[in-house]
C-alpha cells in the first residue's frame, strides 16, 4: 500500500532531485496545484505553486519524515520566494489529502517553530489538496538529465528537528 504527499516549496526541480532518493519514496512527479487555473502549464499556471506529488511507502518512511526532510531543503520563513524564485508560483504549501496529513502537518510546523531553529516565523500554507496538473516533460526529472542545472534547494545541516523523547 502507498500514500501521496503533495508540497510546494519554490521551483520543482530542486524539490524533485532531493525528495526522490529519499528510502521509502517510490515515484515523484512535478506540476502545478492550488490555484485557478484549470489544465495549468508551465506559461499559464495562473496561482497555483510549481508543487512535487510523493507517491511513498509508509512502511518505509512516514509522512512526517517527508515533511521534516521538506522543512530541511527549502526555507519556509519566505513569503512567495525561494532563493532567486520570487513570486506565488514559489510559495511554500502542505496540501494535505486527509484528516491525518493535516494534523501532522499543523503538528510538525508546530514543531519547527518551537524549536527556534529557522530564521523566522513559518509560512507555509497548509491546504486540502485539489487537482494536480502534471508539468511538461522538460520539468520532470530535470535534475537528473541536468545535474548542473538550476536549483535553490539544499539540505541545510542546522535544520533539523530534534528527536522527542517518549512520553514517561
């Protein structure tokens, strides 16, 4: 059994070359979500965030663990930017496909906050997820066929949540 994570942390390809070799994640793909425009492309995405769909195996690795690693590459304290990615197509967004997703997502930035280890307050949305549309060819993989390629997108070694202890 699998489960899909949907985010939206600055431009796709960074987000894709990154969260693909994560143990547990079986595929990955890069589009468009969380706006108006219906049939989005790369020219015409209207509001919606360049996003990565995580097709994952919670056996392997948890929907927390995806969003920690999230938390870790991009900057969440950035309104509408990444990097040199400046605009709405750049925001930072949980878009949650259940309840549960929804609480781990609130609970995780919770927790991010809390540990005062991010440059300022979080912004990341935290949405229902809608449609996806699928970005062109040329975006998929991008990265790989491009190892030199643009990207904003790092594991920063200093953003990292600590490990809760168990409750006693």
């Amino acid at each position: 059994m699998t489960e899909k994570a949907v985010l939206a942390g600055g431009c796709f390809w960074g987000m894709q070359d990154l969260i693909r070799k994560l143990p547990g994640v079986i595929s990955t793909r890069v589009g468009y979500t969380g706006g108006d425009v219906p049939n989005a492309t790369y020219r015409n995405h209207g509001t919606h965030a360049e996003a990565i769909e995580i097709v994952f195996d919670p056996g392997t690795i948890s929907y927390r663990r995806i969003l920690e690693f999230f938390f870790q590459i991009h900057d969440p304290t950035t309104r509408n930017r990444q990097g040199n990615d400046i605009g709405l197509s750049y925001r930072s967004a949980i878009y949650y496909a259940d309840d549960e997703q929804k609480r781990i997502a609130e609970d995780t930035i919770a927790d991010v906050e809390a540990t005062g280890l991010w440059p300022g307050k979080i912004v990341t949305e935290v949405e229902p997820v809608g449609d996806f549309w699928e970005a062109e060819p040329e975006h998929q993989d991008y990265l790989e066929r491009y190892p030199n390629g643009y990207t904003c997108h790092y594991p920063r070694p200093d953003w990292v949540l600590p490990r809760r202890r168990a409750a006693e």
